[in-house]
C-alpha cells in the first residue's frame, strides 16, 4: 500500500524518493532480494519545511558570512527537533499497521537527492538508524534524517563540490532490519588496486554498520572474476564464508554491476539462508591510476599522536588557528578563513587529518627531505599506488632553503634570532584571551620551524653518512643522535627519580608516598616527618616547570599536571618500585660516552671537509631538537593559560545558569563563546547544544579511527601478512625481550609493571615518566623524530613505532623480541 508521502517499494509510477531509495527500487526491478521498504518522499520533507515555517528561515541561515558551517549546522538541526511532523505523514504511516508492530525492526536511513551518485557519493555523510521500532521513535528516527542533510560535513561538502544547498532535498527510507549472522560490503572495482579485475569483499558478524562505521577491523578477501579464485587478506581463525559463499556472493555482486552499467559499492546481509542487498551505490572515481591520486588522500600522521582521541569543539578551534598561525580564524572568523583551513586539515568522525599532500609539502621543501624521509622520521605513510610525489620547487622555495643551509651551518642563526624575539606568555587573566590566543600561534609557529628544520638536519646528515660510510651509517645514525643533555622532556623523568631517591632513605616518608593517593591530605602528612618539607619542595617545584604538560596535552579538556598531581604520585610509586641497580636511569651517561666514541670513530674516518660538515650537521641536529622540544613547554605554558582563561569563563556560565557545569564549556565554540560574552542573542540553547555534542562525541569514541584516508572518508586496506612478525620504524637502538603490557590510554598506567614493554597506540610527552619503569616500547603510531621516539633513545629504551595494529595484534602476556634496530616486533609466546 502506498500513499502521497510513504511509498512501499518498488513503485510503478515515477515520484521524488531521493537516489539511495531511486537505487534500491532498481535492484528490486531487477529481481534482486531486498528486505521490506519502504520511502519517505522528498514531498513529506517539503511539507515539513512549509508547515513548520522553516524554509525562509533556513536559506538566511546558510547565507549568512558571519557564521561557520557549524553553527550553520547547530541552529537548523535544533530547529528541526522543535518541529512538528505534518500529520498529514502520521496519519499515512499509522496506515501502515506494520509500523505498530513493536517485533518488527527498522532501519532509518537518508536518501537525499544529492546521495549515491556516479561522482559525488557523499558516503557517510548523512544518519542512519538502526533497530528502530514503535511508531514514535520511527518518526523522530525520520525527523533527525532530514536534520541530518545540514549537519556540519554536508554543508561543507556541498560548498566545496559547488552544489547548490537550496536544491539539496531528503528523502527517508524505512528498510526491515536483517537478522544477521554475518553482513559486510563488496566492492565490484577494487578502491585501492589498478586492478580491474579484482572485487574486494569486507565482512563481520552480526551488523555491517560495524564495519562501516569503522567500530571493528573487517575480514577480507579479493576475489579475481576471470579465475574465480581468492585471495584472503585479513581472515578470522574460523572462516566465517567459505570459498562458495564468497563465489555466489561475488556471483550476485557480479550481476548488478552488469545490470547498473558500471562499478557498485553494494552493502549486503546473510541471514542464514539467503542474502539481502541493503544498498547499492556506483563507485566514484576511482582514487589510483589517475595523475593526482595524492590529493585525495588525508592523513593522522603526528596530528594523530598530539590529538590522538576524539577532539572538543573549543580545543579544534584553537588548534588549527595556532598551528596555522592564524589566530583572526578564531578570533574573527569568516567562511573564507574556514574554506581555507577545510582544504587542509579537517574533523572526520571526530579525529583530526590533515592533507597528505599539503603535510608533505610543509616539510619536502627542504634539502633531501623526501617521502620516505618522512615516513621515517613521522610515521607518515605514502602507500605505494600513489602517484609519484613532487616535491614544492620555485623561487620562493630556493629562498626558504637558502635561509635552511644558513641556519644549519650556523652562518645565520635565525631560528634562534626568531626564539629571542618571542616575547613573554601574556598573563592569565580573564578577559586576555584574544592575546594569549595570539601568543601561542606564535610560539606554534616556532614549534613548527624547529621540527622541519630538525627533519631537515636529519635528512642532510643521513644522506652523507649512507654516501661517506654506507655500511655503517644504519646502526650509527641511532647511536649517535642521542643525548641531548639539554632536553627537558627527558629531565621530567630523571627529575621525579632523583626525588625517588631522595625518598628510598627515609621509611617514614617512604610510606606516606606509597599509601597516600590525595594530594592535600599527602602535603598536610609529608611535612611531619623527616625529610618530608623539602621532598615537598622538591614536588613543588616539579610542578612549577612542569605542571603545565599531561598526556594528550594539546586537548584543553584534559586537566594539567598542576591541577591533578596524583598521576606523579603514580609515576614515583612505579619508580620507587623499581630496584636502583635496575633503573634505565643509572646508564644515561655511559650511553652518552658510547656516544662521543661513536662520534669520533666516525670523524676520524672521513676527510677534512666531511668532518666540518659532519659536525655541523650533527651539531644543528640536536641544537633543533633541543629547542623543539624545549619550545613545545613554552607553547603548554601558553595551552594551560588558556585553559585556565577557558575555564572562568566556563564558571561564570555556570552561574549565569548558561551552562551546568565549567568544563562543558570545551563543548562550544570560541565564536559562540564570545558571543555570549558580548551578550549578543545565542541561536539556540547553549545546554541543548553541548547535550548534542556529548552524545555525538560519545559516539566518535566508539568508532575505530584508521590512519590514513580517501577523500571521500574511505579508509584505505593495509596488509600485514604475518601476525607473529610485525614491522615498523626502528627509532631507539638494542634489542630487549620481555612481557608485553598493552596499555589503551594513560588511565591504565598503575597496571604497567617495571620490567615489562609498554604497547600503546601512541605516546606523547606526557607518557615519557613511564620510559624509566618499562624495558622496551612498541607504538602503533609516530617516527624517528616523534616526542616519544627522542625521549626514548635519551632512556636507552629500544623501541619500534609505527606497527599497524600494535595493540590489537599483541595482548598483555604475550612474550615479545623488540629489535629497535632493525623496527621488527616478534610474539613468541603468551604469559
């Protein structure tokens, strides 16, 4: 049955169902199994708008040059949730009794009219929900669809591909769920392989939103149509398909293909005794074979590590102005101003990218610095089908490395000139925002010009040594581009260690530390026994050089050392733990002593001219990464000031009654922040506005975050044959064996145990206090030159970073062989 405004499918007659619906009714009219559908009409949306008076409103809202696409985004999706549904809708969909039924289950997608086209996907741009049933929660399902064509992503998207956001119209699709046993998607054209021939096929158990929202890692296999055979990739220790199923699905896959007249995306469930198509859309362009596939591919390479988790809308904001140097983006922001960060860095599901491209180009600039280099030094990986990559040439670039060789062969020193010039951070005091705000992109920018110019150094030094001593230069490049005494990331954990040892001689100190966890009450204790008033001193002023650095510090959500000093409690415990004779600490100097004999054993092999040069580069070397690292504590300096700024702010809301609570204020955005401040009129309620967020943001956590993507927000397929041998970048000499202890964030570091590896996702330098309790450190992220990776071969730690799926792949127990030479990681056995 089938009405004005709710259509069950197929239908006869032509009417407005949006292209993801227009899809299915095509496979239905080819025969293909479908579940029960039915469709929304683009009419019902229209009707929504009319009667709801929100159409006028809605056009001068995503006119406006004042707002960015979020706020754009805000306003409309809260507007629609305070709309009515026609009854003219309700009253056809109760005419429906199916939808009465609560056993019956539904799946609410988007079908917009501007979706699943050859071309422009706009793949996961739009909501779906799943298992919806009752008749009320199918109609809210319906409205938070239409809602969903003006979230923040399509807005964006429609602007960059020059659609026109009035024609953009939004059809539902209401699709009896499948129950599952197994469900995933096939690619009749392989997204990642010149390959013509070759489908791909992904697949889990249970619900194939898993999968495609990126909350588990697929099993997977290419299937060849002209040999029929397969090649499985990613396979579960039980198969799941057997090589018939695997051939009938592909069989199917095959016709549709044939009968749509091109390539198709087509989602599929199983469950147990025949196959539904879900949905079918054509492919796009295909990313590889074509002269600028590196343009469509965006990375987390380093963004990752610094923002490793899902990003607060506030911190985003501040971020990317300071990275760019560009506080007026924030401060005074224009749809230009976020056009023109959107082209390079952007949110997806939460996570920040940045451009390969434009990531690589910010730093190939320099002398030698290629791809690979990067790769090595960053973690940032080029996967091997892509184009070859050209390097930024011109005459500003001739300048820029003219200004690089003057630098690092110390002739003008302008980056310490520029460091000198950086005035001091500005107070703290509210209403100073905008200054401070200002300082930081400064002192980012800075931050920034040591890391390329450190790359650089890096680059040129080993480019020399593979051409004066090539047999050698591998295993000396490690060795002798350690112990920079000057480093203060490394001096935090030999800090806390000294006053380690302050404590081992004193029993009554010693046990107030290991049973006291709160701060206060252990500061009102100490100072009764001995020793206790200058161990006290000496935790003071930790904290005062200190206290602005925390584990994913670049996240202003994230509370400082300085405001929670119970994790240093924690860092001493695990140190105080640790036998003397044990410590990695005690072996610093004889590592800097094997050092200079390296260094020398290396100039007396080389010629005059190649020992000046030699030295220069060396020197530059860790001059650059000394004051990187070093500038980056001036930058969290800056970074806690804004927090500090963000959070009186966020208190005076509280008692406006704007907000609930002060730390929901790095849910909002700085313009809308400041708005509030000039009391001007606020679009929506603020507490409705970050309740969406938090829901939202709850989300993002759940899903899996791959490291490199599409254009189209398409992960790419990585292969890693062996789950025993894994491989990544060697970046801190030795080889040690031992327990693996898999650690998923900093929260878990009281279960880290001395004398175990640490395996992480990632480290930042508010995990180096750790280095001094474990043996070795494997990470799934980060390079040669990444904050962990220094302060690692500072500590004679062996590690090996950028091991896809580190953390999935090796489990607490297992015994594990980390060759920091070579980069290899080998499981030999479980606890």
């Amino acid at each position: 049955m089938s009405g004005k405004y709710i259509i069950n499918l197929p239908l006869i007659s032509e009417c407005s169902i949006g292209s993801k619906a227009e899809n299915l009714n095509f496979l239905l009219s080819q025969g293909f199994r479908v579940p029960l559908t039915f469709s929304i009409t683009e009419g019902a949306y229209e009707l929504f708008l009319d009667m709801n008076n929100l159409r006028n409103e809605l056009n001068k809202i995503i006119q406006s040059e004042k707002s960015t696409p979020a706020e754009k985004s805000n306003y409309i999706i809260l507007s629609f949730q305070k709309a009515a549904i026609p009854s003219e809708l309700t009253d056809e969909i109760l005419k429906e009794n199916i939808f009465n039924n609560r056993d019956y289950k539904w799946a609410v997608r988007s079908s917009s009219n501007l979706e699943d086209l050859a071309g422009s996907s706009f793949a996961g741009l739009y909501d779906s929900y799943l298992n919806v049933s009752g008749l009320d929660n199918v109609l809210i399902s319906i409205k938070k669809c239409w809602a969903s064509l003006w979230n923040e992503r399509a807005i964006i998207y429609r602007e960059k591909n020059k659609l026109d956001h009035k024609k953009g119209k939004m059809a539902v699709i209401l699709q009896e769920m499948v129950k599952s046993e197994y469900s995933g998607v096939i690619f009749t054209r392989h997204p990642t392989s010149e390959n013509k021939d070759e489908l791909l096929i992904e697949y889990c158990e249970g619900l194939g939103e898993d999968l495609v929202s990126g909350k588990v890692t697929p099993y997977s296999c290419d299937f060849s149509r002209s040999t029929q055979s397969i090649r499985h990739i990613n396979e579960p220790e039980t198969k799941i398909l057997s090589d018939e199923d695997i051939k009938k699905l592909s069989g199917i896959a095959l016709e549709v293909e044939t009968c749509s007249g091109g390539p198709q995306d087509i989602e599929w469930a199983f469950n147990g005794d025949e196959y539904f198509l879900l949905q079918a859309r054509p492919i796009t362009q295909p990313v590889f074979g074509g002269k600028n596939e590196i343009d469509n591919l965006w990375t987390r390479a380093n963004i990752g590590e610094v923002l490793p988790d899902v990003i607060t809308p506030l911190t985003w904001d501040i971020f990317r102005c300071t990275l760019f140097n560009n506080p007026s983006s924030v401060i005074k922001p224009s749809a230009d101003n976020y056009s023109l960060f959107n082209n390079v860095i952007r949110l997806i599901n939460g996570r920040g990218y940045l451009k390969l491209k434009f990531f690589l180009d910010s730093f190939c600039y320099l002398p030698y610095v290629t791809p690979e280099v990067m790769k090595h030094v960053l973690g940032v990986d080029v996967v091997s089908q892509t184009s070859s990559y050209k390097r930024p040439n011109g005459i500003a670039v001739k300048l820029a490395q003219l200004l690089f060789f003057l630098d690092i062969f110390k002739i003008v020193p302008r980056i310490s000139i520029l460091l000198k010039r950086l005035p001091d951070v500005p107070s703290s005091e509210t209403g100073n925002l905008e200054k401070i705000i200002q300082w930081n992109a400064k002192c980012f920018y800075l931050h920034i010009k040591c890391t390329a110019y450190s790359i650089g150094a890096f680059a040129m030094l080993s480019h020399y040594l593979y051409k004066w001593i090539p047999s050698e230069a591998q295993a000396m490049i490690t060795l002798i581009l350690t112990g920079n005494e000057s480093l203060q990331t490394a001096e935090q954990g030999m800090t806390i260690w000294e006053i380690c040892n302050f404590i081992r001689n004193r029993p009554a100190l010693l046990d107030i530390i290991n049973k006291e966890s709160d701060w206060i009450r252990l500061s009102d204790e100490v100072v009764k026994v001995d020793g206790g008033a200058e161990c006290l001193g000496m935790l003071y002023e930790f904290l005062q050089k200190n206290g602005a650095r925390a584990a994913e510090e670049f996240e202003l959500a994230v509370p400082r050392w300085k405001e929670a000093p119970g994790f240093i409690l924690d860092v001493m415990r695990s140190y105080l733990a640790i036998p003397v004779r044990e410590s990695n600490a005690e072996d610093i100097f004889a590592r800097r002593r094997n050092r200079d004999k390296a260094v020398n054993n290396i100039s007396r092999s080389l010629s005059r001219i190649q020992r000046i040069i030699f030295k220069k580069l060396l020197s530059s070397y860790a001059d650059f990464c000394t004051l990187r690292e070093n500038i980056k504590y001036q930058l969290m300096e800056g970074y806690f000031i804004i927090r500090m700024n963000i959070l009186d702010i966020g208190a005076q809301m509280v008692l406006g009654n704007i907000l609930d609570n002060k730390n929901d204020i790095f849910f909002m955005r700085l313009s809308e922040i400041k708005g509030i401040l000039k009391n001007e009129k606020f679009y929506c309620n603020p507490k409705d506005l970050i309740s969406e967020r938090k829901a939202q943001h709850k989300i993002w956590k759940s899903q899996h975050t791959p490291d490199l993507i599409l254009q189209d927000g398409m992960p790419l397929q990585t292969i890693n044959d062996s789950n025993s041998l894994l491989k990544g970048i060697g970046c801190s000499p030795g080889i040690v064996e031992g327990y693996a202890r898999v650690l998923k964030n900093i929260s878990e570091m009281r279960d880290l145990k001395h004398g175990e590896i640490l395996v992480t996702s990632h480290t930042d330098p508010g995990w180096t206090p750790l280095f001094l309790s474990c043996k070795g450190l494997v990470t799934e992220t980060g390079g040669f030159l990444s904050h962990g990776a220094t302060v690692a071969r500072e500590y004679g730690l062996p590690a090996v970073v950028s091991v896809p799926s580190a953390t999935e792949k090796i489990q607490t127990g297992h015994y594990l062989i980390v060759d920091g030479n070579r980069g290899l990681v080998t499981i030999t056995s479980m606890k």
